[in-house]
C-alpha cells in the first residue's frame, strides 16, 4: 500500500444532538468515537444513524465523512470512496470541509490505483486552499509516478514553501527525482536535509545508504525509485494559511560545521543583500548509522526567499521552529 496518510481525525463534527431517546445513537457519538480511534464502532453507529431519515443534510455529510474515514483507515478504499462522494454531493458541507473530503477522496483513489482521478481530486482541493502542503505532496507523489518530475518537483517545492510541517516527506520526494534523473549529488543533499530534520525517517535514512554504498551508478532516467516518501500531516488540520513572511528557513545540512560555515558565506554573496542583516543557526544532528550533520538556519526572512535562494542554486525551505 502506498505510503499515504488520511487527513482525517476530527472533522470539527459540532453536530447537532439527536432529539431521540437517550439510548439511540446521535452523531454526537460517532464524533466521539471517530476521536477515540475507535473504527468499527464508530461505523456501526454511522450504519444506523445512515439508514434512518431523521438527519439533517448536514448532519448526514458529517457521518458520512466520518464513516469514510474509518472505512480508509479499515482498508476498504472503495467504501469509503463512496461515502466521501456522498458526502460531498449533500452541498452542505463548509468550504473548508469540502477541501477536506476532496483531499481524502484524492487518497483514496490513489489507494485503488486511480491515479489521474486523484490528481483530480487533488487538483480541486488546491484550487480553494493553494497552500494546503499535504495535497501538494500527494499530487507530487503523484506525478512522479508518472515520470512527470517537472510537475512532481513544482508541488514538492511548493508543499516546502506552503510551510509543510514535515518538511522530510517532499524532501525525499525532490531526492528521489534526483535519483531518477542521475543527479545522486543532489539526491544525497535532499536526503541528509530530510534526516536533518528527522533522523529517524527511515526512507531517506535507506535511501542515502543506498547512495553512499554505490555512488557510482545511475538509474535509467524514467524509473521512480522507491519507496515512495510517506505523505505529511499525520492529523487532520485546516488547509494553511500562507504566512505574511518567510520566516527560519534551513538552507543546507553539512558533515561539519566548517563546511556550514563556508556554504553561508557562500550563500549570502549570492543572494545579497538578501541575508546581510542576518546570523547562521548551526546545530549538530546525530543520525543514526550516518553520524553527525550540521544544520545551518537562519531568520527572520522576508516572504519569498526561499526562491531567492533556490535561484540562486542552493536548497532552501521553510521551517516552523526557529533557528
């Protein structure tokens, strides 16, 4: 199964309770089930509560939504599928909870091997939150499968820029195009970036070691190496808002603080006076079986200049915590 995630832990329910006995189930309770992880009861309430009139349009999108949800995280894709269409044909859903459920639709879909339908889905989800970075990455997973590592590289870099909170998922995406493209040099400096943010994620950490193990080869240019990056955000969260500024970015990870040092200096010559007012942030990272990397940071930075320094031919993406 391909490494997605479902968008899907609370939809924000706010149902209203039901006017029936105290014993009947409400949506009230499959809200609270859905939020205890509890799958099979929360679709044995939502069976019931779907198989009577009494539900307002509103109501009946939430549980269909939320027995969507348990019925991807149960392993029927087709099912859930479904619900999720149904609940979005109701129209009474928020505009924020309809990008959810096309987000959710998208992976889906993906999860039954309908790719282009999902780029769809995808595709309408980003239409009305452009900066939602978990659809980006997945519609980026996406076109890489195809082989369409323009396009997959775009959404990747742009699901960093959105402020992806888990920068090491689109990050391991853009290494993989650039194994899949010959560039291994690059494919190393995004994966040691990914593990500089998470030394634990173990697809660059494999990825890398494959690199370092066997620098010499080059994949032929249309194959998409796998595994695939596991999609970000691993709860449900309202699409991003872009921020009014930059704000940390991290520009480099490095095997000591000396190549930090003179990469920053290089760094600030390219892009001045773009950095000029600005002090690096270098801090060690122990990585497991790849010793010690050296993050280098630095901020507050206007908005936009990250691509100001991709421009210039250094990686760059945006980070929630400060330097």
């Amino acid at each position: 199964m391909r490494g997605h995630f479902y968008l899907a832990a609370v939809l924000s329910l706010g149902l209203a309770a039901s006017t029936a006995s105290a014993a009947a189930p409400t949506p009230q309770m499959v809200a609270d089930a859905l939020s205890a992880g509890n799958d099979p009861y929360t679709e044995q309430l939502a069976n019931t509560l779907l198989a009577g009139e009494s539900l307002s349009p509103v109501d009946r999108a939430h549980v269909l939504m939320a027995r969507g949800l348990v019925r991807a995280h149960l392993g029927r894709p087709a099912a859930a599928l479904a619900d999720f269409s149904a609940a979005m044909a109701l129209g009474s859903l928020t505009r924020a909870e309809t990008v959810r459920a096309l987000f959710d639709r998208g992976v889906v879909l993906d999860e039954l091997g309908r790719t282009e339908d999902a780029i769809a889905s995808y595709d309408a989800a980003i239409a009305q939150a452009p900066d939602f970075a978990a659809a980006l990455n997945n519609r980026a997973n996406a076109w890489r499968r195809f082989g369409r590592f323009d396009l997959a590289a775009r959404d990747y870099t742009a699901s960093l820029d959105a402020g992806n909170p888990q920068p090491e998922y689109p990050l391991a995406g853009l290494a993989q195009i650039s194994v899949a493209t010959g560039n291994n040099d690059a494919a190393k400096a995004f994966y040691r970036q990914a593990l500089s943010v998470n030394p634990q994620y173990g697809a660059a950490a494999h990825g890398l070691a494959a690199l370092e193990s066997a620098p010499h080869l080059r994949p032929p240019k249309t194959q998409s190496p796998q595994p695939e990056p596991a999609p970000p955000l691993p709860e449900a969260r309202a699409p991003a808002v872009a921020a009014s500024g930059g704000g940390t970015i991290q520009i480099g990870a490095f095997a000591d603080v000396a190549g930090a040092q003179a990469a920053w200096h290089r760094i600030a010559r390219a892009t001045a006076p773009l950095l000029a007012a600005l002090s690096p942030a270098i801090t060690p990272v122990d990585l497991p079986d790849h010793g010690r990397l050296y993050r280098l940071r630095t901020g507050p930075v206007p908005a936009g200049a990250c691509q100001r320094v991709r421009a210039a031919g250094f990686g760059c993406f945006r980070v929630t915590q400060h330097p």
